[in-house]
C-alpha cells in the first residue's frame, strides 16, 4: 500500500472541534456593501456584461484589501467562508448578481457549471418543466459531495419554505479518521474510480471518464478531494465504466459514513443575503430535499459560481472530469441543458436524516 500521511492540521477540522456556524463568519459593514456597490456601478458605466467582468474592471477598495487574509484561509486553512450582510432587500436582482460576481471572483475565476455555459448560475426547482433536471435545478437531497472547480460558492436570495438545510464537512477531516480506524479502504479511495460525466460529454467523448478519479489524492504533500457518490457508482454500472467490487463500496460506504457524523459535519441554513464560499479540494457539501413556494416570484433561489484558482492547493490532474474544460468546468455545448434523463438509478446510501 502506498504510504499515506495524516493530514492533522487546521484544514481537517470538525463540528465538535469548530463548534457551528458563527465560527466561519465575516458580516458586511456598510462601507463594505459601499464598495460592492460602488463596484457595480463602475461594470454599470463603463457597460461591462457583470458575466464578462475581470478583476481589473473595477475596484473594490478597502474590501479588496480585507479579502487577502479571508483566501488565504479559504485556500490553506478551514476552506469555508459564510458572507453575511449582502443587501437583498435594497436592489434589483441584476444588482446583487453584479456584486455577488465582484466579491466571488476575488477568489477564483468563474468556470462554465454546465452544458448551458452558465458561469453565474441560479440554483433553482425546475422539476415543473424537466422532471430529470440535475441536482442543482432540482429539490432532491444532496449527500455530501464536491462540485467541479477548486472555489464553490452560493448566495441565498431567496430559502425554500420548508427543508433546504445545508451541511458541511472536512474531506480532510475524514481523511484523517479513516487513516487511523481503515487504512485499507482509504488506500481504496486513494486509487480512484471511474466517473459518470453527468450526461453532459460532447458528442464523441466517452460518457464515463477514461482514467479514474481518486477521491482522496495528494500532490506535493497537499490532500484534495473530488466526490460524487452517485457518479461512481452510475460508472460502476455503465458498459464503459468498471463494476465496483464489495470492498469499492465498503470503502465509499466508510467515507459517507464519517462525513455524515453529528460531530464531523457542520449544518445550518443560508438566510438571505449570506453567501458561503467552498475549498472544494478539502470541504465537501451537502443539501437536505425542501419545498419551494409555489409562487415563481418566491421560489428557492441561489446563485453559484464555481471558479478556478492559481492560488489552490497543487491537485493531480487525474481531477479533470471534462476534456476541453478549460479551468475546470463543463464545456459548453449550445441548445442542451442539464438533464439526467435516459441514466441509470444508482445505489443510494440512506438519507441525510439517517445520520444522527
């Protein structure tokens, strides 16, 4: 078995060592929201599209000088940021689209989320229209997963009426606890499986990933993680995949099970106007199902960047789901959206409300 080291530092923390949310937050101060505005109105002027917009568009002021140390911590430490404070009630959705880019991008730069080429996505229940659509535009529960990119982020414009509690975990922390009780199923998850490409591969690419993707992997003595349960085993099960034996899921069964654990992972609810910034190389994420107002105007509503990063943690490239993705993201395939119509029905572990 190849040597795997502990991590042991303050990337693989728990619920029960950080305590809950308050532990993670930076609050908004009117100056703060002054900047973002002040930004919002420099991209307005000088008729910049807010998807179009760099770095070097605008400035932020002193905000941008206060967001240094919150990355550093985001890339080299905990890898989970919540934002509180930004002025839902006082502008146009448009607005708050532009000033939830401005801030997100000084972390990273903004990937493409799916075949649509969104790169500032809404995370919102369209089951109504597309009963197959993917999890981030359904109402289903997420178990504990990573996104593609090495910085995810939400903002809640808009909660669900019931439900849509959301759950962190350190993938490092888990890391840690089976280097120590399974280093025979870590070593498993070190080696990899194949991916499902969520139905999103262009035309004449393979449906399932041609190498495997190691959940946990390390790369210059920095640990990442890329994990979607059901992506692994749909692979498992498709003709170009490979099957998993008992001990694959044993070894993914032991991974969800430490995850899920009330002293390992953190769960609270997004209000409105907070933003969570994501290490998605170290924190995975998760969503119980919820229910949505029935009125369109009132629905759930998120947005979400997944954005790249010259400052994240060296990764193996084996993490790289999509061919022609550049940074990371799904490459755009014009007239498609997002659907998981015609895939399989993979196995599930039990529901997020089994875990304690």
């Amino acid at each position: 078995m190849t040597h795997i080291n502990a991590v042991n530092d303050g990337s693989a923390w728990t619920a029960a060592g950080v305590g809950g949310k308050q532990a993670f937050c930076f609050d908004l101060k009117p100056h703060h929201i002054d900047c973002l505005r002040q930004a919002a109105s420099q991209l307005r002027d000088r008729e910049v599209a807010t998807e179009q917009a760099c770095r070097d568009d605008f400035s932020l002021g002193v905000l941008g000088e206060e967001l240094h140390a919150l990355a550093e911590d985001l890339h080299r430490g905990r890898g989970l940021l919540v934002v509180r404070g930004f002025p839902i009630d006082d502008v146009e959705l448009r607005v708050l689209e532009t000033m939830f880019w401005c801030f997100g991008i000084q972390f990273g730069d903004p990937v493409s989320q799916s075949v649509m080429g969104d790169r500032l996505g809404h995370v919102i229940d369209v089951t109504d229209k597309d009963p197959n659509a993917r999890a981030y535009r359904n109402n289903r529960e997420l178990t504990l997963h990573t996104d593609l990119g090495d910085v995810v982020s939400f903002m809640c414009v808009r909660k669900a009426l019931t439900g849509g509690e959301s759950w962190f975990a350190s993938a490092l922390a888990v890391h840690d606890e089976m280097l120590s009780e399974q280093p025979e199923l870590l070593a498993r998850l070190y080696r990899g499986f194949r991916w499902f490409r969520s139905g999103e591969h262009a035309e004449g690419s393979r449906p399932v990933t041609p190498q495997r993707v190691p959940v946990l992997s390390s790369r210059d003595g920095w640990v990442s993680c890329r994990y979607v349960r059901d992506y692994i085993i749909e692979a498992g099960v498709h003709e170009s995949g490979e099957p998993l034996n008992d001990e694959d899921m044993a070894a993914l069964d032991c991974f969800d099970d430490i995850a899920h654990r009330e002293d390992v992972a953190v769960r609270f609810t997004l209000e409105p106007g907070e933003a969570v910034f994501i290490n998605n190389l170290t924190v995975l994420h998760a969503r119980t199902s919820f229910k949505s107002h029935p009125d369109p105007d009132k629905k759930r509503l998120l947005l979400r960047l997944w954005m790249s990063s010259e400052d994240a943690r060296p990764s193996v490239p084996e993490l790289q789901i999509f061919e022609g993705a550049g940074e990371q993201g799904i490459p755009p395939q014009p007239g498609r959206t997002p659907s998981y119509a015609g895939r399989s029905k993979p196995q599930r572990m039990p529901s997020s409300a089994d875990h304690g």
